[in-house]
C-alpha cells in the first residue's frame, strides 16, 4: 500500500495529448483534424485504404498509403470496425453492412474494473469536501493552484491505494483498493456538505466478460454495451468478501482520529446477502474497459502478435482493446506501453 504515482507534471496532468501529441504539432507529416466523427474505415477487397468521417455537415475521406491505425478504445474500435464489415456476419447483416470479414471476437470478451465504494464521515474538516464547499477556501485553493500549481487541484481522485487477497492461498492479490479524499453519492456529482472520505474495492482480475455490439448501421447511435458484472461465483465472491475486509482496514485504530463512522452502506448492511445486493446496485466502473479486439492465435481473436487485424491487410488496433486479459490494476501506464511498443512494430514493418 502507499500513494499513487500519477502522470503529472509540474502540478498538471500529463495526458498523452500532453506529452505526445503536443511536441508533435509542429511536425510537417501530421495533421490534427479535431470536432470529427470516426464514421468507417474504407476497404479494397481485404486491405484497408482508408478512413471516412464526418466534421460538422460534411463528410470527409483520408487515404492511407501504408496502412490505418485504428486507437479508438475498447468501446468506439470495435464499434467502428464492425460499421466498416469486420465483426460477426449476422449482426453485420441485420444492419445492411456488407461483410468484409466475419469475426466472430470483434466485440466479443469485454473486461472492466468494477469498484464499490464506501464512504466515511470524517472527523476532521481536512477533506476536498470541506474546502468545495467553503466559498474561502475554495477561492485560496484556485489561487494556490494559478499561481504555484500546487494544492488540491493538482492531485488525482484517487491518491493512494493498497493491494490485498481476499484468500491467503492465492498467488498474488486480487483485490485493489482506491482511497478518495472525497464524498460524494455518485461520481461527477456535488461533493457531500460534510466532512467525508471515500475508499473503493476493485476486483482485479473477474471473470465476468461482457460484449459490444452495433444498434444500427448510423455512427451516431450507441452501441449496445454488456459489461455482465458479477456473472461468476467467484466474483460475487470477492467482491462481498473485500468490503469485509475493507470495512476492517477503515475501523483500524490507526483511523480512529478521522473517523466519525460509516455513512454508505452503513450499519443496515452487514450479511453477506445484503452486502452482494450493495455491489449489485451501486458497483460502478472504475473505466478500465479492455479487450473487445484482443489479440491472440485462437478463433475468436482479431488481432496477431504485432496488433494487426487477423484476416485483413493494412489495419492495426492499438489501444486498451487488444489486451488478451485485464491487467491486475490501472490501465494507462500499459496502454501506453502498447501504443510505445506498437510504433516500434510500425516502423520496423516500414523499413
């Protein structure tokens, strides 16, 4: 357990847009074009040529000479990739999209980090809470951050966490906690008007796989998203059995000093049956989804060993969507990693 390193820089987030794209916009061979609509990408045959999207009224074609590199997320690439003919033959065709290549797994073996939270009510007014909704401190923390970039506006949601197993015969933890030095009943929503904290379980590797699959053959209709959390025994399980243990980490004499008590779920939740109905109705996700195009040499697999498109020519996926299984914590430092590897498999295939 300890605190979480974060991509920050200088008080600041460091995203990717930030710390790639941002150098890179002075470069002769790229060019940015933003307030666009990935609509398909354009086939001859089996070789992507090509992508078309829609900016604004009109709509717009880019060639590719080489190949197409599709990094859309775990959600938008498969749903592109089955609007462009890639993707199960008989959902292609309820749509009236010709196929170009029936694959089955192109929206297939969804995974996602679920979290359920519980919130405490603190003692002290030390919480992000207490400084939201005091109008001086709020202003002396916007301050602070305008003028020396530090203070509460320069950390992440969650900013320190831990690693434990729900089952001491297993090999490696299987739970990840989240601490929050907030409250809230829901994310993005208004902070609490009391001192409060949060801390999250997160089940690391479930065995729940959900599916995404295109309503209609129009880009601008969402796609149908079946996460199925909770869908095994085993990770209905781990789930009851890590706020049990979490319960027992923030009612640790080390937390005595903070704590006033437990304000969600609270005391009215404490069988094991009560504590599943909790994760039931407020597990949400912690916005890790990965794998609906993974990679791999097995039938339902889209994409090989170096991230191109089984079947086709000319067509890569690189993103979270290609994780043959979900990493046991964050996903960005290994997504970026897949994006690092990825330009290297590039360039290497150019020469």
């Amino acid at each position: 357990m300890g605190l979480f390193q974060t991509t920050t820089r200088n008080g600041r987030r460091a995203s990717t847009s930030v710390a790639y794209l941002g150098p890179a916009k002075g470069r002769g061979n790229l060019r940015i074009e933003t307030e666009a609509l990935g609509q398909r990408v354009l086939f001859e045959g089996r070789r992507a040529v090509g992508v078309e999207y829609r900016q604004g009224a009109q709509l717009r074609r880019a060639r590719a000479r080489k190949e197409v590199v599709l990094s859309s997320g775990a959600y938008n690439s498969p749903q592109l990739l089955q609007l462009s003919g890639v993707g199960p033959a008989d959902l292609l065709r309820k749509h009236g999209i010709d196929v170009v290549l029936d694959a089955q797994g192109v929206g297939h073996d969804l995974q996602d980090h679920m979290q359920v939270r519980i919130v405490m009510r603190c003692s002290q007014k030390i919480t992000l809470n207490d400084t939201v909704n005091h109008p001086l401190r709020r202003t002396l923390a916007g301050a602070r951050y305008a003028l020396f970039r530090k203070g509460w506006l320069t950390i992440a949601a969650g900013t320190a966490g831990a690693f434990f197993k729900t089952n001491p015969r297993l090999a490696s933890p299987d739970v990840q906690v989240h601490f929050l030095p907030f409250s809230t009943d829901k994310m993005g929503e208004r902070l609490h008007d009391f001192s409060g904290f949060t801390a999250s379980v997160c089940q690391l590797r479930p065995e729940s796989r959900g599916s995404l699959r295109i309503r209609s053959a129009d880009p601008t209709v969402p796609p149908e998203i079946r996460i199925n959390y909770m869908s095994t025994e085993t990770d209905r399980t781990t789930n009851v059995e890590a706020i049990k243990i979490l319960r027992r980490i923030l009612n640790a004499p080390a937390m005595k000093p903070f704590v006033v008590g437990e304000y969600d779920p609270g005391a009215k939740v404490s069988t094991d049956a009560e504590l599943l109905d909790y994760c039931r109705e407020r597990g949400s996700t912690i916005y890790h989804p990965t794998s609906t195009c993974r990679m791999g040499n097995d039938a339902l697999a889209v994409v090989d060993q170096r991230l191109k498109v089984r079947g086709l020519e000319g067509l890569r996926v690189v993103d979270g969507s290609i994780m043959p299984d979900l990493v046991s914590g964050n996903t960005n430092a290994p997504i970026i990693m897949i994006a690092e590897k990825a330009s290297d498999m590039i360039l290497e295939d150019a020469r």
